[in-house]
C-alpha cells in the first residue's frame, strides 16, 4: 500500500518536471492498490473535468495492470473494448471486473485462433461477447435496483 508521503513526492516530482520542460499546466492523482485516490494535484491554469481524467487514467492503469502509455496504445488499436469496459463500470468499475473482463477476452481469442476462424469474424465474436456482456451488466443493474426499491418498500 502507498504511503501519503509517497505519493506526494510522486505528484510534486511530476509537477515539477512538467514545469521544468515547460508542459502545459498538469493535474497529476495517484491512487492506491484499491484504487483510491491518495495524493491528487491540479496546477494552476489545469482545464475543466482534469481532476477527474487524471483519476481515471491512474484507475485504468491499475485495473488493466499496465502504464498509461501502454493504455493508451490498446485503446488506439482496441476502442470499443475500452468503450465497453467505460459502459461497464458506469466510467467506473472493479478491479476485479476489469482482470475477468480481459481474462475472457484473452481466452475467447486463443481459442478462436486456434479454431482458425478468420479475423473478420474474430472481431465479430469478441464484439458479440462484449455486447453480451453490457447487456449481463445492465440488467444485472436494473435487478439490482429493483430489489433495493422492493427492500425499502416493505
């Protein structure tokens, strides 16, 4: 677990280089292993909605188990599975649901390449399982409400 004085020194550091190699003003979170926030900066000057970017890039990052960086190269090649995991976690999400998600993923390709299915319709089963998988989440949503009203109503 990241400690407070860490994560403060990782965010004036990161601040202090972005004013030194004269970068646009930066917001600059860092979260800890559960994915709260610990240490969140916005310099003067930082846009609308930065807070919240910046929270959420360190989030994705650590549920995909990867640097933002990297994160950023997936989403370039893979937008609407990233599009998806966004739907799924409501812009937020688990941990969890994020290592299943891309588990099943990973699994349903092997075994699609191993079948020798062509690409074209690879992208269409992986998009059918994420489909599938915002509809489970949705309705699992809406049940979930339902039963909450129900509960408090008797």
């Amino acid at each position: 677990m990241i400690k407070l004085l860490a994560s403060s020194l990782i965010v004036d550091n990161a601040l202090a280089y972005a004013r030194s190699h004269k970068l646009a003003p930066l917001t600059v979170a860092v979260l800890d292993a559960r994915g709260c926030t610990v240490a969140l900066k916005a310099e003067d000057g930082s846009s609308l909605l930065r807070p919240e970017i910046a929270q959420g890039k360190a989030w994705g990052a650590l549920g995909m188990g990867v640097g933002t960086r990297n994160l950023a190269l997936r989403a370039e090649k893979l937008p609407a599975f990233f599009n998806t995991l966004a739907a799924l976690s409501g812009g937020r999400g688990r941990v969890f649901g994020a290592v299943l998600g891309a588990l099943t993923l990973t699994i349903a390709s092997n075994i699609i390449n191993l079948l020798g299915i062509n690409a074209t319709w690879q992208d269409v089963i992986v998009g059918g399982i994420l489909l599938l998988a915002v509809v489970l989440d949705r309705g699992s949503r809406a049940l979930s409400r339902r039963v909450s009203r129900w509960a408090v109503a008797t």
